[in-house]
C-alpha cells in the first residue's frame, strides 16, 4: 500500500491583515489544549480580550516578519516539503498541513485520500512532545479521519528531541555565528503554562525532575527541552556554567514554565556577559517567536541593559541538513514500527 506521510506544523495568518491575525488567533486560542479552560471561559476571553486587543498588535508584528513570498513558517515549510519529497520512492506521498489555518488538515488528507494511500505516518513538525502541539495535532487528525469516514491505518511521531541527526542540524545552524564572539548561550523554548507539565507527570516541577529522561517523565515537554540542550551542549563542548535553559513568549497571570528568557537575558547583560548566542531548538522554522521575539525584542533588552550583541542561530527551515535529518526521523520510524 502507498504511505501518506503528513507533515504538520503549528500555523500561521493567511495575511498579515488584522483580519487574518484574529481569525488565526481565534482558532488557534479556542484549542482546548491550548487554553485549558471551561468553554464560555475560554470564548469569553479569546474573543472578548484576546483576540480585539491582541490582534492589531500581533498584525504589527506579523507584517515586520512577512517576506515578498509570504509568511517564513509557511514558505520554509512548502519548501520542505518539496525537497523531502524527492527523497522517497512513487510509493510514499508527501503532504503538508497546518494545524490552525491553512493549507488545512482536512485538506491535505483529501490528497492523500485521493492519491491511493493505504496508510498513515503523521509527523508533527514539533521537537519537543506537549500536549498543546503533538496532542492537539493528533487530535486534530484524528477527528478528521472521522469525519471524513475514512478508516485507515494512521502511525505517528511522538518527538524527535534528541534525534542525532536532528541535533547535528541544529549544531550545524552555528556557522552563521562568529563563535570567538560569543561568551555565554542561551537556549529559550516556547513556554507552556505550568499546569500543563503537572497533566503529563506528575513529577513534573519538583526538583531535578529535568535532569534526565526517565520513563516516569518521557512526556514531559520541560523534560524533553533540558535534554535537546544538553544533547547540543556536548555537541559544542559547553559546560553546565556556560549555558542557560529557559522559556518565552508567556501570556496571562497564570505561571509559566520557568525561567522566563527576558528574566535571563536582563539577568546575564547585568553580569557582564556582552555577546549570547540564543537557539530557538522548540521551532524547526523562523517564525514570530524567534525572528521577532528573540532577534529583535530580546535583542534590544539585552542591549538596554549593557549587553553588546545578541546572536540568534538560524532555524533549520528548509535547509539540506534539516531535509536528511527529517528522511532519517520517518525513515527509522518506520523501521522500528
């Protein structure tokens, strides 16, 4: 039988029109593993506060990132798609989805569908497992394939955290940074609300929960992004004194995983560290969180207080390394399933 293999990645606006930023925002925020929150609740704030106040200024942000081609996430993931296709046979078919906006879930099953395939190998294009990203992905096929009445065999990726190839790659992504600049490193992952952590395991926050992957904590995205950098660390022969973990883009009152990267990067400036360099390992393409984020915001905090330079590491996008990287992930998934 002919395997589909989907690729997914979180999304994106259509545009960056104000319009667009909501509409985005509006699907992606009602995810119930996203906000964990009673219904009315979460409607009420996604679409009372969120979405009204938030959008103009995401809009903003979304068109200081937009390229001549379109959103980065979205081009570097279409070109991906293109080159990771060349690389199997007429009896795989590639497709690529979104799991908010477009090009839709349910539309790229259609073509799978539609171009004979016989089964399954969804691959969410997230690192690091959690249940607002690779859940709510899985989820979100899942009940496609219901609604479509289509009952097919359906495999998929979990994680691919500490994945050689995939930590090869992004080790790979520093010879764009002038490493004799540099005196400190920083690794800063997308944030998720404590609560979060504690439904996956429940040692979760408690002390030295991150220091290794254990089969009581294997789910654990806090668990899994400690061990993505130390997998990078030993790579670049760094020591525990030479680099920091820590997590952005938090929102609301609710806690956060902690450190918050902006608490760091103030942190290391005030200490008299001139030159960070900040990867991004919890995305595989740029996108807001790290063009914007880390490369402008971050940046400039760093500077304001006494820092020199902050050195973002390019994502892996559509490069070569990241094309073999990802043939290596399926491919000894597939061996192994």
């Amino acid at each position: 039988m002919k395997l589909g293999i989907l690729l997914i990645n979180l999304g994106t606006p259509d545009s960056y029109s104000v319009v667009d930023v909501r509409r985005f925002l509006r699907e992606f925020l009602m995810d119930p593993l996203v906000i964990n929150l009673p219904f009315l609740r979460r409607w009420m704030l996604v679409n009372g506060i969120i979405a009204p106040f938030r959008g103009p200024k995401a809009a903003k942000e979304y068109q200081r990132l937009w390229t001549p081609q379109g959103s980065p996430l979205k081009v570097h993931s279409e070109k991906l798609l293109n080159k990771l296709t060349k690389k199997f046979d007429e009896k795989h078919q590639l497709a690529l989805a979104m799991r908010y906006q477009n090009p839709s879930v349910a539309s790229a099953l259609k073509l799978l569908r539609e171009g004979g395939c016989g089964k399954l190998l969804v691959v969410p294009l997230f690192p690091q497992y959690a249940e607002a990203t690779t859940l709510s992905t899985i989820k979100k096929v899942t009940d496609e394939l219901v609604a479509m009445n289509w009952q097919v065999p359906c495999d998929h990726i979990d994680s691919f955290a500490t994945d050689e190839n995939f930590i090869n790659g992004l080790v790979s992504r520093t010879q764009d940074v002038d490493i004799l600049k540099v005196d400190y490193t920083v690794f800063s992952y997308h944030g998720l609300p404590e609560q979060q952590l504690k439904n996956v395991s429940d040692n979760c926050l408690t002390e030295n929960c991150c220091s290794e992957i254990t089969d009581e904590n294997k789910n654990c995205y806090k668990a899994q992004c400690f061990a993505t950098s130390r997998a990078i660390a030993e790579k670049l022969n760094l020591s525990d004194q030479q680099y920091r973990v820590c997590f952005q883009s938090r929102q609301g009152k609710m806690p956060w995983i902690r450190p918050y990267t902006d608490d760091v990067i103030k942190e290391l400036a005030k200490k008299g560290y001139q030159n960070l360099r900040v990867f991004s390992p919890a995305f595989v393409a740029d996108c807001l969180e790290t063009t914007i984020e880390i490369g402008e915001t971050y940046r400039d905090l760093f500077k304001e207080f006494g820092g020199n330079e902050l050195h973002l590491v390019p994502g892996l996008n559509s490069s070569d390394v990241w094309v073999d990287a990802l043939e290596s992930i399926i491919c000894n998934h597939m061996e192994r399933s």
